[in-house]
C-alpha cells in the first residue's frame, strides 16, 4: 500500500465575506485494483478564522477537461458534517451525480482540471473555492490498468459494448462506436439493391438510369400549364378540373357557378338545376321571387296595403263617412250612419280626443303633441317634442336641429362646412369623401368587395361545383352538396309554414284570425267580436264582455220604457215593478215557481270594489228586511267570496233605540247561523264601542245559546272587546270553557293575538293514552316552546319529550340551554341538587354543536366551594364525564376565576380508590386529526412523574435509527416570543424570550416530529342581562414539535458523534506516526 499526501492551503473569498478552509487531498490505490474514487479533505474556518466545528457544508466538484475553464466532464455534490476539529472528508467520484460519469473522464487525455464550489450553510448556493490541475495523483487511475490488462473501451472516446460479428469502429463525432461495414467488398460486406432508374455495377458504383433529362425539371422560370397558367413560382388559376374560369369580374354576393362550359361568377341558386318550389296558401312565385298573394276574407288586398272589406263575412260598404257617424248593418252590410239622433235617446260621454257638441255630434279633438290641427287639417308642430319652424323651405334644404328647433338649412353643399369623419369614412383636405376599407363580413373596398364572412363565420375560399350551395362544417362557409336535390335549404321566417318545398303562411293572430285568403275579424283592439248574426238597424255595442250587434235606440217609435244615460238605466214608472208576476204587490215583487231558479242575486265581481253590495235606508219604524221562512233551508243565506277587500258579508247598524237585530227560532233549527269557509275571517263578527259586551251569551256556550261553526282558518266567533263567562263551575267535568276538535286525533287550539300577524297558541291533543296526549304552548313564527305528555313528561324546544324535563335547541339556536342564576351572595345552599338511588347517570351532557353541553359558573365569595363537584362512590365509573362528537369544543371545560389568596382548580381529579386503576383526571383521544385526550391552553405543571408509554410488547417494526447526528445538525435552535394580539392572545402562549424549533424547519428532516394541531376558543356574547348571546367559534391552525420525540434522536447523534470521534484519534494517531 503506497500513500501520496498533498496539503493545499488557499484564502477563498466570497461576497458574504471571507473564509479559510485548508484542503486535504490524499489518494490510496493498489496496482492489483484502483477504486474508481480518491479522497478529499479539508478544514472548515468561518472569516475570522475559527473553525467551522460540528457544522453541515455542501460541495459541489467538476472534473473539467482542458484547462481551468474547460468542459464540465463530471459533477458531482457532497453533504458532510464537519468534527470538532473543522475537519471533513469527501471521496470524489462517490458523491451525488449531477452529469457525467467518473468513469467517463478522459484520463488517458490529460490536462484535467477539478474545481470546488461550498455553500457553507448546507445549501445549494455555492460560491466558487477555486480550480486546481490535477497533476500525477488521479491518473493512477489509468495507471491501475496500464498495469493490468487495458481493455479498447478503457480508451475515452471508445464504446465497444453493443459490438456484433462482422461490425467495424465508426466515428459518430463524438465517439468510436460498432457500426456495419457498408463498404461491398468481401462477404461480410453491406449488400445495396437498386430502386427504380438507379442501377448498381459490380465495383459497387451507383447509377442514375431514370430521369436523367434535366430540361423537365420544375425551375423558377418554368412556365405552367394545365388549370394554371403563367410561371412559377407565382401561377394563375385559369380553371378548376380542366374546366375553364370565365375572366369577367364578378360584382358582391355573386358565387362561381359551371354553366357548362365554364365557371363564372353569377347570382346563386337561379333555377338552373335548384329546387323547384310551389307556392302554398297566400304565396305568388314569379321567376326566383316569392311574394305573398292578395288577401281574401274580411281583410282584401296585400300585407302592405290592405282594406277591411268585411265584418264576420257581412260586407262593408266603400261610401265616406261623415263626421260623427259609426258603422250600422242595414240588413245587407255594414255602412256609415247616424248614432242616436231621436229624442230621448242614450247620452254619451266624450272620451280622450273626442269632442261632443249639444246636437249629438260626436267629432274628434284637436290634435295634440308633434302633430297640431284636426284629423283633417293638421301640421307637423313637433319632432320628438323639439318644434319644427313654420318658415317655408328652399330647394334642396333639409331638416336640421339648431339646438333649439328643426329648421330648414343648406345639405352640406357649402363651404367652410367642417365635417369629422365617422366610423369607416376618411376625409382628406379637399372635402372629398370616401369609404375606408370594409372589415368584417364583407372586406375590400366599395367598388371592389369580397364576402369573407357571413355573421362573423368565415366563408372558405373553396371553388364550388354546379349545383353547390353554401354550407356552414362547423369552421366555415363552404361549398357542399344541396341536400334537396342541388338547391338551398330554406328557414321559415316569422308568419311563414315550409314543409318540403311548400312555402305557406301561418295562420293569422291578433284581432284577425284566419289565413290571408281566408281570414275574420275576431277582436277590435282586442277586444272580442261576437259571431252573433245581426239584423237590420243594430250597431256593434260593447256589451262589457264582447262587441256584439245590438238595438241602436235610435227610432222614435221605441216603446222601452227603461232610459240609458251612459252607464246607468232607470224609469219613471210610478207603480210596482214585478219579475214572474203579473200582479207585483210591492214597489219590486219577484216571484219564481221553478224549484232551482235563485230570486235575486247580487254579486259585486270587482276585486277592488271595496263598497256595499246592497244597501237598505229605513227611516220608519219597520224592519229594515223582513224573511220568514217555513220551508227546509235558511231564511237568509249570505256570501261573500272577495277575501282581499277586509270587509264582512253583511254589517247591520241601528241608530234607534231598538235591537240591531233579532234572530227567532221556534222550531228545531237555529236562530242564527254561521258558517265561515275556508279562507274566510270569520263566521261571526261582533264589535262594541261602549263598554257592554260585544256577545252576551246566556246560557252555555256549548249548550242551545249559540253555537258557531268555522270551515277554515277563520273564526267561528270574533269578539273585539270583553269576553266574560261568568259560570260557578264545581269539577273538572264542568269547566268555565271547554274546547271541542271535531277531527279526531287533531288539536283543540286557542291563539292570543296583540296586534300584527304573530300570535301565542295553546293546543291540547287526547290520544288513545296518556304517551300520546299532549299540551302545548307555541308561538307562530317559531313552533313549539314547551310540550306536556299525559304521562307526565315536560319538553322544551321538543313536542316529543322523552324525560321529565326534556330540554332541545335546534340548528338556529345559539344560547344556553339551560341557566340556573342565585343573584343572593349571602345564599350558600346548592344550586341544584341531583339525586339518584339507581345506577343511571346524574348529569349527561351530550354536545354535537357549537355552545356549551353544560355550563356552570360559580362567583361566591366561600373558597372551600366548587361550582360543580362530582363524586362517584360507587366500585367503578366516572365522577364527571365529558365526550365531545362535534366539530370542536371541550367535552369538560372547567374556569378557575377567584381574586383571593387561596387556590382554585378549573377542573380538580383526585384518582383515591384502594384497588384497581384509578384516574383523578381520564381523557381519551378520538380517532380525528385533531383530537387531544387533554388539552392545556397555557402552562402545565405537575409534582409527580410524566410516564410515556415504552414497553416492548406495545411495539412492532422496531428498526435502528441511523443518521442522527446528520439530522440533529440540520436543526437550528431559535430564540423567539410568543405572540398574544388578536387571536393569539386566547391561547394563553408563554411571556417572554423562548428557546426551541421552528416547526416547519424541522418538518423538513424529521416529519414525524411534527404535529398539526387547530385550537379553537369560543366567544359568547352576554351582554343582555337574562338573554343567552350569540356564539362565535374561532378556530387556529398551526404546527407542533414533539420534543420528548425529539430525546431518542439526541441520543442517536450523541453516539454517531462519538463514532467519529474515536475514529478521528485513531486517524490522528496514525498520521503522527
């Protein structure tokens, strides 16, 4: 064993500052087998020239080839830690390959150079140490072979290890590498066949024995032919298939079409091989254009100039009406003449536009707005509210707006105009005018145009062949084949019917119904037609459903004895009026002897006609209605079926002295009646202003007094002042009220009400047994608030209490539970107390949503008290036990708040039992991330030991832990403080300076010491006396670091460090030898 020892010793500079490092390199090698490798040592000092002791470095070295700035032939890293002493080693060749191989180095070539780079913090941002050239020392490399048995790929630049029979060494121009021998010659040689018009002889010469013509070749003077001529390389397209392209120009919208002889620019789908098309109802098609036929019916004419020739199918004479006239059916057809002209006729009212002077002559107003005058003489005062000046125009002038009024002026004829251009115009400094550039759809310029684009979707510029039309195939317009036959597809517009190739028109909608050739006036101004035939003299009157043909009261021979004026009809008859009698014995008598025909029906069918529908005066001493009834049925039946109008079916009101009203009942039926429907307010009404009783009942309220009967949601008996019942009730079976539900198993109610729409409700519920009997009071916009069970159960928040004090808040519900207040300090007897002979649990606290399972707060001035104290005295179980299900919170939250001297225990365990394990505080941790078995928020002390669990037998997969000195001098101790602002400060951190990790830096190298956790701390706002506040649940994500985890690794580097120690004296010891 030989060994070479060199010491280098340089000062390396760096922009953080200057370091010392002294360099080591040695290399052992045998002549029987060289490693691959040679060692590098150095020392660590920082600038000022200590050393570098026990701390981590990174180097980076490259073999370059060449000279100290040559090629990178071999990079490779190291990671090592120095000893005490600064000192480190590294075998090159045996660190991290960043490129190349240490095999791969050119040794045989010489001049190679090495160069070191160190990040001083164990990084990768390295600074440049310096290059130095290896001189004798790595090249025993080679040596190791020269002196063994040197093999062709030992050579740099040689790669022999894919060789195969018969293959020789070809340069690639980087390497010698096995390749075939193209050559011919021999047997082993490549063999070439010849292709077509190449020919190979025997001394392995090729031939070209194809086109060896070179006045064919394609040049860029070659003149083409075929559809395209002039030169290349820039051709023109003369035809398409052989088939020629006519020269004339075409003009915009025009597409090229074969007309069998040539293609040439023309109008698309002319007829010429396009689909025929057949005019449907109401369509004329002259050549290529499609029009609409004249329309038949009551309406004649075309769509743009039409005349109302008819009226249900009666004609309508052609003579000029006269001011005042209206249309009259004289038997044969509608023509103009005279509306009420006799005495006595119906007076009318005039409506807007209309005038009406004293001799019935109805005419129109005067117009108003931008146009002034008469229907027949008028004038354009106004344009869109702006006045138009009454100053007669020159020739050529137009209309234009001074700011003030449209006034006649010159047409941008004159000079010294100044005109700006506007989107797509360009005006140059002589006035002249012209369009810019088309964009979009269309491009080019006016005169010369080309469709680029239909609706934004370019048009390709494909040439298309007879019969095509344009086809859009998902990218673009192009040339395709016509579906129907070589013609285009047709969209039926608005109005229009197209089945196959029959165009139609709808039918017709609005006041005219029908088909352009067939068609009725079935509304004016939509307002319905009546298809009643009329008769000579009627007009059409609006009977307020349709206009329909009526009498028009205009002959004076008319012997009706009832008048119209406008709206309302009346006579003057001084005797009694009768319906279905000939001899009515009162003012109105109306009589029937058909048993199904109602007598009299007043009905008010206006939503929002809030008045009276009858109304009966009496100033006499009489009745005001007067019904006796001696049949089945009631005497008076009444409804009213407007529930929007907040009035009653009938009111009655008495001035006098007398009753309001008297109700007698001497057979078996009731003396009133009243039955309220199901959205009525009420079936019975009464109101007092004094200070009597609205209803007076004497009698039982369930007896033959009165009884009131409600379909719906109203009320069977609305009283609006005192209600008294005055009644000596002895027991249970005779009550002052009893309350009865017809529906068996429903709930017999009672609601309070102070105004508004909200109201308090008791009901009482009797089912089969005492389970399913219920009372209960609740309120309309929240439910029920306490239930009572027949057997004796009490639930809150529950209809359904299973518990003799069943307490349950909802989702919504933020406050306490439940909350037992002594406000009397000088009261030291037990809040509540708790007792149970069997084994069940005392208090269960079960906690699934935000707040508190059971809170419990003590503020008493006695020390030796606790605001809540457990004890279990039996042989197993918990004094206090907590479980938290929820998405955060504390299964058991104990406050310890006191201002004196002594102490006080949030939450106290004393563990006493005299066998077995006994726990004064137990906690078990969940299966979730974030679950603890105990939780401190704030300082942990504790008197006795802390036992962590360590038994072999609780262990699987035990493995030695390796590397931990590496580890440990990764980590980097921090001093710091804790913060306790905003969030922070609920979390109760240490004061003052701290020294420990940084969790993310030792996540890094040892995760598993690393722990997320989330603290969560509940704010509760009780700042109204006697109310529970809102809860607000803030949670805090952060790390934490396992330091009793982190022991076993110390220990671990501890003896790695030791390792090294020793094996550093025995080096020492052997260098001095």
């Amino acid at each position: 064993m030989k060994t070479l020892i060199a010491n280098i010793e340089s000062i390396l500079f760096r922009k953080i500052g200057l370091f010392a490092i002294t360099l080591l390199v040695s290399l052992q090698f045998a002549f029987a087998q060289v490693p691959q490798r040679f060692n590098y040592q150095g020392v660590a000092r920082d600038a000022s020239g200590n050393v570098l002791s026990s701390h981590i470095i990174t180097l980076r070295v490259s073999v370059l080839n060449g000279g100290a700035t040559g090629t990178s032939v071999y990079q490779e890293t190291h990671s090592v830690v120095t000893n005490q002493f600064g000192l480190f080693t590294v075998q090159i060749g045996g660190g991290t390959v960043l490129s190349g191989t240490f095999a791969g180095v050119p040794w045989t070539l010489g001049n190679q150079w090495v160069k070191i780079e160190m990040d001083s913090n164990g990084g990768s941002s390295y600074s440049d140490m310096g290059t130095t050239q290896l001189l004798s020392v790595p090249y025993a490399i080679v040596a190791g072979k020269i002196g063994g048995n040197m093999n062709l790929d030992d050579m740099g630049d040689v790669d022999v290890t894919t060789a195969a029979s018969g293959q020789v060494l070809k340069f690639n121009g980087t390497t010698w590498i096995p390749g075939n021998d193209n050559t011919g010659s021999g047997g082993s040689g490549g063999t070439y066949y010849s292709g077509t018009g190449i020919s190979i002889s025997g001394t392995n010469v090729i031939n070209n024995t194809g086109d060896i013509n070179a006045s064919d070749d394609i040049t860029n003077t070659t003149t083409a032919n075929g559809d395209l001529s002039g030169t290349y390389p820039n051709p023109i397209v003369d035809g398409i298939q052989n088939k020629p392209i006519s020269s004339t120009a075409p003009t915009i919208g025009q597409v090229l079409k074969f007309d069998g002889t040539q293609w040439k620019p023309d109008v698309d789908i002319t007829g010429g091989g396009g689909t025929t098309y057949t005019a449907g109802t109401g369509i004329n098609i002259a050549g290529t254009v499609i029009s609409t036929s004249s329309m038949l019916g009551d309406v004649t004419g075309g769509i743009t100039a039409n005349t109302l020739s008819k009226i249900q199918g009666k004609p309508v004479s052609a003579l000029s009406p006269t001011v005042g006239q209206v249309l009259k059916y004289d038997g044969t057809q509608w023509a103009p003449g005279t509306d009420i002209q006799a005495a006595g006729g119906a007076t009318y009212s005039a409506g807007t536009g209309i005038t009406i002077n004293g001799s019935n002559v109805i005419s129109i107003s005067n117009l108003g707005g931008d146009v002034t005058g008469t229907s027949t003489s008028n004038s354009i005062s106004n344009l869109q509210g702006k006045p138009v000046v009454a100053g007669s125009p020159s020739s050529g002038e137009v209309l234009k707006y001074n700011g003030t009024q449209w006034v006649p002026s010159t047409d941008i004829v004159g000079s010294g105009t100044t005109y700006t251009a506007g989107t797509g115009i360009t005006i140059n400094g002589s006035n002249a005018i012209s369009v810019n550039a088309l964009s979009g759809d269309v491009t080019g310029n006016p005169n010369a145009t080309v469709v680029s684009k239909i609706q934004t979707v370019s048009v390709t510029n494909t040439i298309p062949t007879t019969g095509q039309v344009l086809k859009y195939n998902g990218t673009s317009w192009a040339p395709g084949t016509d579906n129907s036959g070589g013609a285009g597809t047709y969209t039926a517009g608005t109005g229009i019917d197209i089945t196959g190739t029959v165009v139609s028109t709808q039918p017709m909608g609005g006041d005219v119904t029908g088909n352009l050739v067939a068609n009725t006036v079935s509304k004016i101004q939509n307002y319905s037609v009546s298809n009643t035939a009329p008769t000579n003299g009627y007009v059409l009157k609006w009977n307020g459903t349709s206009w329909s043909p009526a009498p028009d009261q205009t002959t004076g021979s008319s012997t009706n004895l009832w008048i119209q004026s406008g709206s309302n009809i009346y006579n003057f008859n001084g005797g009694n009026v009768g319906i279905g009698t000939t001899t009515p014995t009162s003012l109105f008598d109306v009589e029937s002897s058909t048993a199904t025909n109602v007598l009299a029906q007043f009905q008010n069918s206006n939503a929002t006609n809030t008045s009276n529908t009858v109304n009966i005066l009496n100033n006499g001493n009489g009745y005001n209605l007067n019904v006796t009834k001696t049949g089945q049925g009631e005497a008076v039946y009444i409804t009213k079926n407007n529930t929007g109008s907040g009035t009653t079916a009938m009111v009655v009101t008495n001035n006098g002295i007398g009753n309001t009203m008297d109700a007698f009942a001497t057979g078996t039926g009731y003396a009133g009646y009243f039955n309220g429907g199901s959205s009525s307010s009420g079936a019975l009404w009464a109101k007092t202003t004094g200070v009597q009783y609205a209803g007076l009942f004497d009698g039982d309220l369930v007896g033959g007094g009165i009884k009131a009967i409600v379909g719906g949601s109203g009320y069977a008996g609305y009283f609006g002042g005192k209600t008294k019942i005055d009644f000596n009730s002895t027991n249970a079976s005779s009550p002052h009220l009893a309350i009865y539900e017809q529906t068996v198993g429903d709930w017999a109610r009672i609601n309070f009400y102070s105004g508004g729409t909200n109201y308090w409700s008791t009901a009482g519920l009797v089912g089969a047994g005492a389970i399913s009997s219920k009372f209960s009071l609740s309120f309309s916009t929240v439910g029920d608030i306490f239930t009572a069970t027949g057997d004796g159960n009490f639930g809150i928040g529950t209809n359904t209490p299973t518990y003799r004090l069943h307490v349950n808040g909802d989702a919504a519900y933020t406050g306490s539970m439940m909350r037992l207040e002594n406000n009397n300090s000088t009261n030291s007897n037990t809040m509540l107390d708790i007792f149970t002979l069997s084994s069940s649990i005392l208090v269960n606290g079960t906690k699934s949503g935000i707040g508190y399972g059971v809170n419990i707060q003590k503020t008493g001035t006695l020390s030796s008290s606790a605001a809540i104290y457990a004890l279990n005295a039996g042989t197993n179980g918990e004094g206090i036990r907590g479980v938290v299900v929820g998405n955060g919170g504390y299964a058991l939250y104990g406050n310890a708040a006191g201002s004196g001297a002594n102490s006080y225990y949030g939450v106290y365990g004393y563990g006493s039992g005299s066998a077995g394990a006994d726990y004064g505080i137990y906690g078990v941790q969940g299966a979730g991330a974030n679950d603890w078995a105990g939780y401190f928020s704030g300082n942990v002390g504790y008197t006795g030991m802390l036992l962590s669990t360590s038994d072999i037998k609780l262990k699987q997969n035990v493995q030695n832990f390796s590397g931990a000195l590496t580890q440990v001098m990764q980590m980097q101790p921090k001093t710091y403080e804790y913060k306790h602002n905003g969030d922070y400060e609920h979390m109760n951190l240490p004061q003052g300076e701290q020294v420990g990790l940084i969790a993310q830096d030792l996540e890094k190298i040892i995760p598993s010491l690393v722990q997320p956790a989330t603290f969560s701390y509940v704010v509760k706002d009780d700042s109204k006396d006697g109310e529970d506040g809102a809860v607000t649940t803030t949670q805090i994500d952060y790390k934490g670091v396992n330091y009793i985890g982190l022991i076993p690794v110390l220990i671990g580097a501890i003896q790695d460090q030791q390792k090294e120690i020793d094996e550093l004296k025995l080096q020492i010891t052997q260098l001095s030898k």
